[in-house]
C-alpha cells in the first residue's frame, strides 16, 4: 500500500499543476527511440505521448471550467492553420497519406501550442517549463561533449566526431536544435533574475549553464543552429539591455579565441565550418546545393498547385518529378551504432517553402499570420520569462529558413510555439492558483 501511495498523489500534482505535463513533453525527447526508419509515416516517441496527455487534461479542464478558454486571437490564428491544413487535404495528390501529415500539423501547429497556453497558469508554470528545456539540453550536451571528446559521435569528415547526443545519426540536428533551446532559456532566465529581488544563485547557474552548452553547440558542427542561435541570443539582448548585448559579443568573440585557438576545443572542424558559412552563396558545398535544389523543387510543386498546395506529405512523393537531375538520392549518415546508412531527402528543409508546396497560398498566409503575430506580440510584451518566449521563438523562426518539423525534436516546437502564445497574445484573467482548484467531489462554479 506505501508503494501506491506516490501515484495518487503525483496525479493530483499533474492535475493542479497541468504544466508538469509539458515540461515532462520537454524532458522526455531525451529517450532514446532507436528508431531506424526515417521514411515511416508515423513516428510516435514518449514525448508524442506526453503532449497527448497534456493535450487530453487541457480537453477535460475546458470542459470542467477550471481552465480559461484561448483568446479569439489565439483561436483565429489556431483555426487558420486548421482551415489551411484541410483544404490542402481535401485537395491533395493522396488524400489517404495527407490525412496523416493533417493530423500532425494540427498537433505540432494547434492542439499542442493550445494545452500550453492554457496549462501556463503563473510565472512557477513558466520556470518550471523552461526549466525542463535546460534540464534536456544539460542531458544531451554531456552525452555530445563526451561523444566528441572520446570520439564516439557521428562521422563528420571522415572522423567520428560529430556530437548528436541520444539521438544517433538518423537525427543529426535533434542534438544541436535541444542545446539551442536550453543555451537560451538558460540565458533568458539568469537575464531575468537581474536586478535587486532577483536571485542571484539562479542567475549565476543559469548563466554557468549557458555558458557550459556553448560547447556541445559548437561541435555539434549545425552551421544552421549556430546562425539561429547567435540571431536568437542577439535579439534576447538587445530587447533586455543593448549594453549588455555589446558587452556579450566581446567577452563571446573572447571565449571563442581563447577555447578554439588558444586550448583546441572543439578546433577540429569548427573553425572550417565557421568559415564555409560565408561560402554558401559562392562556392556551396553538397548539403547546400542539395538544399538549393529541394527549394527549386518546392518552388515547381507550388506552381502546379498555387492555391491549396498538393497536400500535406506530397512533397516527398512529387520530388523525383519536380527535381533537378543534380540533387542527391540522399545524405550519408554514420555512427557507431547503425554503421553506414544512406538518408533520403524526404523534405525541401524550409518550412516556408514546405507550406508552400504543400498548403499553397491559403496556407502560407496562415502560418505567416501565426508567426508574425507571435513575434510581434513577443517583441512588445515580452519581460521576465518571457524574455525566453523571445529567444526560443526567434530560433524556430530563423531555423525554419533551412530546416523544417520532423524528428524526434518537432514537439519540442509546439512547445516553444505555446510559450510564445501565452506571452505574445491576451488572455482572459489567470485562475486564481491550483489551490483555488475545487476539491475532490466539489462541483465547479
């Protein structure tokens, strides 16, 4: 009966305080999925299953009236991208296999964001949110610094180097993508504790724990997540303190001399591909031209379907007949635990130009309505915590111009998307506290 005892109580806890659920949604993309099919139509992982929970307690605290209801801001925008997703579904290639591509953008894009909104009661639920983001990103930053340290990481130049976590190989950007986000909720949540009744214990491991992930960032060689990283630390400081934003960029171009070409961490490799991002334009290198090309192909599949795209998931079965002659079969990939394995180019790795292709106009206003909204709102609103919002959002925002959702790591999105819903948007009045929750029995007002 002792051993029983925990999980009442624990369920109460998630029942008053919903956002454990969406900080566990965080944490659990650290399980390992060992999933070797990257071309499956579905892919569930533990995280997946903790944003339904979420998703199922949110539903049932509406209904029950202990939770306010969105915004009509939050649900026009909501419900533009629903109205998009099923017109581009009605209308698809293969209605069939964009019915599941439907439901996974309601989940990344809506529900998901929603339960977030609704389950960030009070400035606890936030911490404890962001929180969980450092927690994931100090997991997977020891595993990739130890993975690049002892050599036992992905293939990068023929070297067994390249840090990616728990992730494997299949899902080269999961690792660098959860360090990014923790790098800046930690950042924006010692930021916040300045002043005189911040904590300056908070501030100080928060900021130690920035500063700790800048490595396993750096090798994880993502020339996409470096860019995104430094625009979104960039923003976060100019909009809590531009001196403070000059003084971050010295002592960071310091550390940078100091640990790369002063002790050689992480100089194999990183300062070669720092230097490739200026050569992106002239003289691309595979994975660029490759990129290129993938957004040609977007471009041509949109010109056959301007208005409502060819549908979720048709990107992949339009490629080959939408491609130019030059663009690879795929990407290698190799780590110690699946060997060598040619990944194929399922997506045009940009977000933008996906809705395109696969919602048409309808839905690339849609989503441009959400962003936008998001980052406004956020640029005006944003104080405390929500400075992470900020820093989390334009990440997401600037990522999504050379990458696009899949993997192991699209929840983690949804997550940063409702984050940003609840410091960018208005809401109705906040519930009073989950003390203030009826109790057992008792019949909500």
């Amino acid at each position: 009966m002792a051993l029983a005892l925990p999980l009442p109580r624990a369920i109460h806890g998630v029942r008053t305080r919903p956002s454990l659920l969406a900080a566990a949604t965080v944490l659990l993309v650290c399980v390992p999925t060992g999933e070797k099919d990257v071309a499956a139509a579905v892919h569930i992982t533990p995280a997946d299953l903790a944003s339904l929970a979420l998703m199922a307690l949110t539903a049932v605290d509406l209904l029950r009236g202990r939770t306010p209801p969105l915004h009509r801001t939050a649900c026009v925008l909501f419900g533009g991208i629903v109205v998009a997703a099923a017109l581009a579904t009605i209308g698809s290639i293969d209605p069939q296999t964009s019915l599941t591509g439907f439901v996974r953008l309601v989940q990344v894009f809506v529900l998901v964001p929603a339960a977030v909104v609704c389950s960030l009661r009070d400035r606890t639920d936030q911490r404890l949110v962001l929180g969980s983001f450092v927690a994931a990103a100090l997991i997977q930053g020891v595993v990739g610094a130890d993975q690049y340290l002892t050599r036992t990481g992905a293939s990068y130049t023929g070297q067994p180097i390249r840090a990616v976590g728990t992730f494997g190989a299949l899902d080269i950007m999961a690792m660098s993508t959860v360090v990014s986000f923790g790098l800046l909720a930690a950042l924006a949540l010692a930021l916040a504790e300045r002043g005189p009744g911040g904590d300056r214990r908070l501030r100080r491991a928060m900021y130690g724990a920035a500063a700790f992930l800048a490595f396993p960032l750096a090798v994880s060689f993502s020339r996409g997540s470096w860019i995104a990283c430094a625009a979104a630390a960039t923003v976060l400081l100019l909009r809590a303190d531009a001196r403070l934003a000059l003084r971050s960029a010295v002592l960071g171009a310091a550390a940078v001399v100091v640990l790369v070409g002063g002790l050689g961490l992480g100089s194999s490799g990183v300062t070669d591909r720092l230097s490739s991002i200026g050569s992106v334009e002239a003289a691309p290198d595979q994975s660029v031209s490759d990129r290129y090309d993938l957004w040609a192909t977007a471009q041509a599949i949109w010109q056959d379907h301007p208005v409502t795209g060819a549908g979720p998931k048709a990107f992949q079965q339009l490629r080959d007949s939408h491609a130019p002659l030059r663009l690879s079969s795929g990407s290698d990939a190799a780590d110690p635990t699946i060997g060598f394995q040619r990944e194929p180019l399922l997506s045009p790795h940009n977000m933008y130009f996906l809705v395109l292709s696969e919602q048409g106009l309808i839905g690339a206003v849609a989503y441009l309505a959400l962003f936008l909204t998001l980052l406004i709102g956020c640029l005006r609103r944003a104080a405390g915590p929500g400075l992470a919002a900020l820093a989390l959002l334009c990440w997401v925002l600037v990522d999504f111009l050379y990458g696009d959702i899949g993997g192991t790591t699209t929840v983690l999105t949804s997550v940063v998307l409702g984050l940003a819903a609840k410091a960018a948007l208005p809401g109705p009045a906040a519930l009073p506290g989950p003390a203030a929750l009826p109790e057992q029995g008792a019949q909500p007002r």
